[in-house]
C-alpha cells in the first residue's frame, strides 16, 4: 500500500525536489533547456499550484531583474523589500491604511497632535507615499510605496534596535550581572566571592539576552513578512483580477470550471439510477 504524504510533508518534498534540479542543471553547465511560462503552468498545476500565482511570481520576478526580494535585516532595522508589477492606485492605497491602522490598532491611540505615535502619520511627495507609526514601546514602523517602471516598489522596515544584537546583549546584560553579584557577594560577605560572581553572571546573562533579543528580532521580522503579504494582496488585486480576464478565455473557447468529483454511496447510485429514484440535494 502506497505511503499518504501529509499537506506539509509535500511542500518539503516540492522544495527539496526544486532544490535539487536546480543543483543538477548547475552541474550541467547550462546543457540543460529552461521551460517555457505555458509548460511551468502544466508542472504548478501538477503539483497542485496556482498557475495564476505563478504568473504574478513571473510578473514581480520582471520588475525586478530576477533578484530575489524578500526579508533582510540590519544591526537596528527588520526590513522587507519587494517590487510589484501593479501600480498603486488610490483606492488601494486607501486600502492599505485602513489594513495598516487594523494591524497596528492595539498601539493606536489619539495623542492630541503627536503625529506618528498612534495611530500613524500618512506623508506623500511626489506620487510616493509613506505610513509611518512608533508604538508606544519605541517600535518605529515605515511603510513606503514609490512608483518604479509601471509597477511599485514596496519598502516595509521596522527599527527594533538601538544598535545590534551583540552590543544591546552586553548593555542590558551587564547592569543585571552586576546588580546580581553585588547581593551574591552581599550574602557571602566576600569581595572574592562577589567577583567570580560577576563573572557567572556576566557569564550566564550576556548569551541569555543576546538569544531573547534575537529571538524577538526574528518574531517582528516574521510579523513584517506577514504584514508585506497582506499589502501585496491589495495593491495586486486588479493586476491578478486581469490575468484572470485573459485567462478566462484560451484557444478562442471559454474555459470550463474545474469539476469536482463527489463520491456517492452505492446505494444511493442504484436509487438514482432506478426510474422511481430521486436525487436529493444536501
């Protein structure tokens, strides 16, 4: 009997699979022919893909001369970066707003005129346009749209950091080190005692704070890839609404939806295939 691979056991069979043929046609030396769109929409259909996404991936891949866009990070800031093929209009950037003050809205609060902290400030020069927020912890956040080449450039970043991971480990780490070996060496009664306590501290603290700061850097970044999913959807709404115009008609005839095969008791197939029988809806 044949093994039943789960929804995630797939997607890591897909990968490691794209992985690879990608490091055979390297070996190859480039002998080997790419494919077409019209025969990687073939393959994304096999394996269960949305060839329509596909084609917005060919389209964001154009824009942007086949660099990969994604998340970075830098020693204060979580960033990520993408080029989309659709302009931004007015109605999505409207849009965009409203999804930016609902992510944020347990941070928005009316500070009588302090602008960017609560409920964000909207700035515009030229036909480029900008959200900006810090909450009330000091997370400052910016979202920036600029036209590029008929499409738009998507620059999301949030300043988690005063400096980096290494340097904000040992200057939160030390004061507690330091506070925590002087009640050591308090109770003991002992210089010496108190020292290699600040040292054990120092020890223990430094790399507890640097993986707890590295740890809530890689949540927001996270959250920031989630966030850049959710604008995407929106400003690409009319671009994937045509594709799916164009492609509503292939070859000069109307494409048929996709039927879905149900499976019937046998005994309700015999009833319905009876003259007296009757098909009852659910």
């Amino acid at each position: 009997m044949s093994r039943t691979y789960s929804e995630k056991e797939i997607a890591a069979l897909l990968q490691r699979t794209a992985q690879l043929q990608a490091q055979e046609a390297e070996s190859k030396d480039g002998a080997r022919e790419g494919l077409s769109l019209s025969e990687l929409e073939t393959v994304a259909r096999d394996a269960g893909l949305d060839p329509q996404l596909l084609h917005q991936a060919a389209l964001e891949m154009a824009h942007s001369g086949g660099r990969t866009l994604g998340k970075n990070r830098t020693r204060t800031h979580v960033r990520v970066d993408r080029v989309l093929s659709a302009e931004l209009s007015e109605a999505e950037w409207e849009d965009v707003i409203f999804a930016l003050r609902r992510r944020f809205e347990s941070d928005s609060l009316d500070m009588g005129g302090a602008g960017s902290l609560g409920k964000g400030k909207i700035e515009q020069i030229g036909r480029s346009r900008e959200w900006r927020h810090t909450s009330f912890s000091g997370v400052q956040t910016s979202v920036l749209f600029r036209p590029k080449e008929g499409g738009t450039h998507m620059d999301i970043s949030q300043r988690v950091g005063l400096s980096s991971t290494k340097v904000e480990s040992w200057a939160y780490g030390t004061p507690f080190a330091l506070f925590f070996a002087v009640i050591t060496g308090a109770v003991a009664k002992s210089l010496l005692i108190g020292a290699a306590a600040t040292v054990g501290w120092l020890a223990f603290l430094v790399p507890f704070v640097y993986y707890l700061d590295n740890r809530w850097r890689e949540k927001k970044h996270d959250q920031l890839v989630e966030m850049a999913d959710e604008l995407q959807e929106i400003v690409m709404r009319d671009e994937r609404a045509s594709l799916l115009s164009n492609n509503a008609v292939k070859d000069g005839a109307p494409v048929l939806p996709t039927t879905v095969l149900i499976d019937i008791p046998e005994e309700e197939a015999s009833a319905a295939s009876s003259p007296s029988g009757r098909i009852r809806s659910r």
